[in-house]
C-alpha cells in the first residue's frame, strides 16, 4: 500500500538527520514505543517554530506530507521550496490530505493551527483521522521554545532539541473528533509541563 520513498525526500531525511544531530544534539525519544502500523498514519505535534516540520522529516523513517498555513506559501520562491518537500497549502490542502492517505502516505499537521497557540488545538487532524479511519501519532518538540538567539545558543551548548513519542490515538477509541483533539491536547500539556 505505501509508496516507495521520493529519492528527494530520501536525500532530505538523511541531510536534515545528519544536521541536526551534528548542530542541536536532537534526538528522537521513546522511538522504541512506537509501533507504526501498516496503514497510513497523521502525524501531530505542538509547534513552536518554523524548525518543527524539518525535525520531524529528520526522524521520520516514511514519506510524509505536511498541511501548513496558506500564507507561507504566498512567496513564490518559499512557497516552491515548500511544494518540493511536499508543503501543502492550507485550506486547499485539506481536500488533497484526504487522497494522499488514499495512495499511502503519512499526513503531517500541526493541531494548535500555528506556532505557540496551546492549549488552542483545530479538529482538521482529528477528523482526517476519524473520516479515513487512520491513527494519530502523538508527537512533542522540546527544547524549542523562545527567541531564536536563544534556541541556537541551547542547541549549540545544551544540545537539548528533542522530539518525543507520546502515544497513537485511534480513531475508534473516540466517538468524535472533538473527543480526540482533548485528549490530544492533555497528553501534550502533561508532556510540555
């Protein structure tokens, strides 16, 4: 059912990866208690800065797509870069997420709808996961909050980026998505405190 890895989306995994590691120390925690399902999942997480989808691709071992706000997209050249590494515009992309689980692939979507809005949290994933009967993985960023002279400065001597398993969510354990994004949002409020 999945498609095979895009040799670019291959070489970028890999490059951000090696980056990373090398330049924040980051790494991918609990990775061990995650056992991905043969299906098509979406990947959620909090999102505190414009590294948040590229740390994710770092350590993500399948094809994903990310829904992003339709404004980084504006900028022709930003917007193209965006597109290349599978960026999907947001509201548009919706509608498109719901084929790319159809073909196979993983959907990326930040629930808070933008950077630093929990406990705000869209129910866009949670019904993408009910519509298509897909789980939700339940990822946190840490040690990326603040101003970015500040980030770089914990990255390059705490080396303390992380990025956290938390838990997958079924669609079936919930009678709606409503349901799914509170849950979603105290599993990350316990996580970030």
């Amino acid at each position: 059912m999945f498609m095979r890895e895009s040799l670019r989306w291959r070489f970028a995994r890999i490059v951000l990866n090696f980056l990373f590691r090398t330049l924040t120390g980051a790494k991918f925690l609990n990775r061990e208690s995650l056992n991905l399902p043969n299906t098509p999942v979406i990947i959620t997480s909090n999102h505190s800065s414009y590294i948040d989808p590229p740390l994710i691709l770092a350590f993500w071992d399948r094809e994903l797509y990310f829904l992003g706000h339709g404004n980084l997209f504006k900028n022709p050249i930003f917007g193209s870069f965006l597109r290349f590494f599978n960026g999907l515009p947001l509201p548009q992309g919706f509608k498109r997420a719901y084929d790319l689980i159809e073909e196979g692939y993983d959907i990326g979507i930040f629930p808070e709808g933008g950077r630093n809005k929990l406990p705000q949290v869209k129910i866009g994933a949670f019904k993408l996961s009910k519509d298509k009967n897909v789980p939700v993985i339940v990822l946190c960023i840490r040690g990326n909050r603040g101003r970015v002279w500040r980030k770089a400065l914990n990255w390059l001597f705490k080396r303390d980026l992380r990025l956290l398993y938390l838990k997958t969510l079924y669609p079936s354990d919930f009678k709606s998505e409503e349901e799914m994004a509170g849950e979603f949002l105290e599993i990350l409020k316990s996580a970030l405190e």
